[in-house]
C-alpha cells in the first residue's frame, strides 16, 4: 500500500533533534505570542480558546492506515501501533487533557510544545508546555514545568525513548503560517490589533462609567440660594449645597430610597429659575465607544474560525441551528487542529517507535483522531422508555439512556413484591362484579357490540411492516454511509456492516433523519396494503415512522417480535 500522502502538513512538527536544533530555537514570532497571551484574560479570547480546548478534549486517538475511498482502517488491538497510540499521554484520560491543552495553545499562539519525560518503571509523562515557557540554554532546551526547570538535550534524529535512553524528549507543534512557513499563525496572531483596539475601547468604557457615577457635570445656582427652614429648624435655613450633596450620597447609598428617584423641590424666586443650570461633562464618544467595542467584539468573532454565535450568543437559533453551527464548528475549527495534533505524534512518536520494533509497514499507520463523540447528540430517555415498552430494550440499556446505572436496579426481593403486586392486582380484575344497571356498573359493560372487539392483525400484514422496516432501515443506511454523521474514520468499519445495521454504529438524531430525507419515500406503499386488509392507513404509517425513528435515534437493531405489538392499536375491528 502506498505511502499516506501528508506533504501538506510536514512542516507543522519537528522533535528537537540536532537536525532542527537552529530552526527550533528561533522563534521570531515570540512578540506577537507574548501579546497574544496578554489577550487570554479578555473574556472573549478565553471563552473562544477554551470552547475549542473544551470539544478538542472529547476526541479520541487511535491508530490506524488509510483505506479504500480516503476511509480509514482502525488497526488491531494485539498490533504495536494500537498499543503505542493508547498509551500517549498515560491513556483516554490523559489524552484528554492532552488535546485541551492544545486547543488553548494552537487557538491563541498557534503553537505549544510537547514535553514527553521518560521513566524507568512505568509510561513516560506528557506535557504541554507554552512557547513561553521554553527557552534556549546552553546546548539545549530548557521548559519550565509546573514551575520547574526541564532541561531537554540535542539528541539525534533516530534516537527513540525507552531503556538506556531516559532524556527528555519535546516537540514543537504548531498551526503554520502560510507566509512564513516555519511561524505559528491563529486567530488571536491575526486579530492583534481588533483585541488592541478592544482593549482600549474596553477601558474607555469603564471610565465612562465611572464618571457617570462620579462626577456626571456641574450644577450651577446662583450664590444664596437657599432651602426655607422648617418647623425643626426654627429660623435657620439649609444651605442649598448641603442638602444636594446629603441627597446624592443617600442614593449611593441606598439606589432603592426615595432619594434617588425622586427630584429635590426647590421653590425660588421666578426671576432666578433661568439662572439655575447643569452643565454635563459628556461627549459624543459616550456612546460612540460603547457601538464601537460592540463592533470590535463582532470583528473578532469573525475572525475565529467557529461559528460567530458561539461568542455571540445563540439568540433565537433552535436546536437544529445549533447542531447545524455545532458540525460546522467541529468542521473547521476542531478537525483541522486535531489533525495538526494527530501528524506531530504520527511523525515524531509512532513512526520512530515502530521502526525501532522493525515493524515493516511502520510508514503506513498514523495516529488520527476520531470526532464522533463530540457529534450533538438528541435526549434519548423518551425514546428509550417508548421501546422498553415495546420491550425493544433491556431495563440495563433503559438506566443508561436515562441517567440512572446499575446501583438503581431494583433487586430480586423489590422484583418479587411487585410481581406479587401485579397478581394481586390482575385477580381483582377478574372478580366478577355483582349485576347492576348498566349506569352503576363499575366498568363498561360485557354488552359492547361486536363491531368494537379487535381482532389479530393479520400476518400477511406484519410480514409486510417487516419487510417496510427493513426497507426503510436499509434507505437509511445507504444514505448515512454518505452524510457527515460517518465521519471518515467509520466508513472503512461501517462497509462490512449490513445496510440494515448502519443505524447502529452511526449517531443519528431525529432531527436529522427529516434533514438528510433517510425516510423520504419509505412509506409510500403502506396506504395500499394497510386498505387491502382493512387497517387504517395513517395509524400504520404513523406506528412505522415513529419505530423506526425511534430505532435510528437510540442505535438499535429491529427485531420481528416487536411488529404485532408496533401495529397493536391499528387492529381492524370484527364485523
């Protein structure tokens, strides 16, 4: 099998070796990263490199080769790229935070560093280290890590970590520039001067505020003016000053009192009311600064590579919306960082430990990263309780699907009391009740006419729902090998997989099945035969549309046993 082709990407890792060791140590680029990271404390740049760390977290790694039609081969678990990939970072969890950690890096500086430190009796520790935190010294690299200084050697190109080799090992990983290919590029690098902006609009805004709250203008009255006195006061009289400034610091003090919303009555002469007059400190650039931080804020969603409401705010999108805006954000703000990800530890960690194990066809696996999980996924509890009624699903599937786990079962002695429960109360059903009048009898009466007592559904007609179902399943499933709900990385998996089944293996919500039509035409020949043998025609195609639905949404195969349950309320009625 051919070489996977990767040319696109093979300047976006290098170990630090004694063939990168000049190229490494430079970082031109440093200045802008430092400002960079000075914008991570503003509230938009830490909520869009931590929406990205926070989904880059749900993906998971593992090894695998490229297929046929760009699908991707999971490889073996007894194989050494499987084994290798699984132990990155310690395992899932550790991987975990591994890709967050990422995700904040490549988001705000493009770049971040991959410090793997060897131990002698167990998995090497990873860290992911800030283009900050390293620096030049000596004949090597020096990373600081959680305060303590790492020293990393120049090692050779072929030199791979395990026994007798316990140095430390780092690589650089960065999203590259298409300027300059050896800088690191990211939305925040690309928006310095919108965030510089910002920031001084920020404070300008702040200020603003604290003067309205401080000093909102002069108020000028003409020298003497006076309060009359009160009955209190006998014959002093208040200065006009005094009770102003009384009255403005009982409304900072209590915004609720009377003081701050009801106006001072001042009762003066009428040739000096025109005499009296405010003089306010405001500008225009009030409330022009305000629009225009507004509008920085706009800029800078923009400029990220995610859906701008994810910084905005959703607003009056629905949850299609979203789940639409949530695949596009995976698309091209996660995936491509993933990928960036993916090729440093395919380049720089799989591929030497293999060859190092003589694996022969070391250059075909990569490490990939799967997205699946983080695909929106609907609130499967109604669905799951609907087919446990139908007795689709077991009472261990229905716990998980609706929260609970396997401490909430109720065990054999809750089982035998509500069984004796059940008898008991099926015994009551059965006593005969005493003859009364028809408009006293407890129950409705044996005297039903015939016409309201059901009959069998017919098996011509279940082996037809069956043979609709599964029709319709396997619509469904020819179209979703194609939709982006199977990503890549699934179709190699999901082509040995019946038509029928693809449903299983592929997260589907019922949203999506209107959106990608999966049941478009599905039903068309249920009037027919649903007339043909007496049934009515919108109770079958509604039974059938809402199981299958249902099956595509919880991810579960469709069994024969369910159908005369399914059609149960569309039974025809005896003459």
């Amino acid at each position: 099998m051919p070489k996977p082709h990767r040319r696109e990407l093979v300047a976006a890792a290098a170990r630090y070796s004694r063939r990168t060791e000049k190229t490494s140590a430079q970082n031109p680029a440093r200045g802008r990263q430092e400002r960079a990271w000075s914008f991570y404390r503003t509230p938009e740049v830490r909520s869009f490199a931590n929406w990205i760390a926070n989904a880059m977290s749900g993906a998971h790694l593992y090894a695998g080769r490229l297929g046929p039609g760009d699908s991707i081969i999971p490889a073996p678990d007894n194989h050494p790229a499987a084994r290798i990939v699984s132990e990155i970072a310690g395992g899932r969890d550790g991987q975990a935070q591994l890709l967050r950690e990422y995700g904040r890096h490549l988001a705000v500086a493009g770049e971040g560093w991959t410090v793997i430190r060897p131990q002698e009796k167990a998995l090497p520790t990873w860290h992911v280290v800030s283009v900050l935190e390293m620096a030049t010294k000596g004949k090597g690299l020096e990373a600081q890590i959680d305060g303590t200084p790492v020293t990393i050697p120049v090692a050779d190109e072929d030199t791979v970590v395990g026994p007798g080799n316990l140095d430390p090992v780092a690589i650089r990983v960065w999203d590259p520039s298409p300027e300059k290919h050896l800088e690191a590029d990211s939305p925040v690098l690309g928006s310095l001067d919108e965030l510089e902006e910002l920031r001084l609009l920020g404070a300008a805004v702040r200020a603003i505020t604290l003067s309205r709250l401080t000093g909102r203008g002069l108020l000028i009255v003409p020298k003497g003016t006076r309060f009359p006195s009160t009955p209190v006061q006998g014959s002093e009289e208040d200065d006009l000053i005094d009770v102003f400034m009384e009255v403005a610091s009982t409304a900072i003090r209590d915004p609720a009192s009377a003081a701050a919303t009801v106006p001072i009555i001042l009762e003066v002469p009428a040739e000096m009311v025109g005499n009296i007059q405010r003089l306010s400190f405001e500008s225009n650039f009030d409330e022009l600064a305000i629009k225009l931080r507004e509008e920085n804020i706009r800029r800078f969603a923009t400029a990220a590579d995610i859906p701008g409401e994810f910084l905005l705010g959703m607003g009056s999108i629905n949850h299609w919306g979203a789940w639409e805006l949530t695949s596009e954000a995976i698309r091209l703000g996660i995936e491509p960082r993933l990928s960036v990800v993916t090729h440093a530890y395919t380049e720089n960690w799989l591929h030497p430990l293999l060859e190092n194990e003589h694996v022969t066809d070391a250059e075909e696996w990569c490490v990939f990263g799967d997205t699946a999980p983080l695909r929106v996924r609907t609130n499967r509890s109604e669905t799951a309780l609907k087919l446990f009624e139908l007795k689709a699903i077991s009472g261990k599937a229905l716990r998980r699907e609706t929260g609970f786990d396997e401490a909430d079962a109720p065990d054999a002695d809750e089982l035998n009391d509500r069984e004796q429960d059940q008898e008991q109360d099926e015994d009551q059903e059965e006593t005969p009740v005493e003859d009364l009048p028809v408009d006293e009898a407890p129950g409705e009466p044996d005297t039903l006419p015939a016409a309201a007592t059901p009959r069998p559904i017919p098996e011509a007609v279940l082996a037809a729902a069956d043979a609709l179902i599964w029709a319709a399943l396997s619509a469904a499933g020819r179209k979703m090998k194609n939709s982006p709900a199977c990503p890549r990385s699934n179709r190699a998996r999901v082509q040995a997989v019946d038509l029928d089944h693809i449903h299983t293996q592929v997260p589907v919500t019922n949203e999506q099945v209107d959106q990608w039509r999966l049941l478009d035409g599905a039903w068309s020949r249920v009037p027919e035969i649903a007339v043909r043998y007496g049934i009515d025609p919108e109770c079958m195609t509604a039974s059938l549309d809402s199981y299958v639905r249902d099956l595509i949404a919880a991810r579960i195969a469709h069994e024969y046993g369910i159908v005369p349950r399914l059609l149960g309320d569309c039974s025809p009625a005896t003459a």
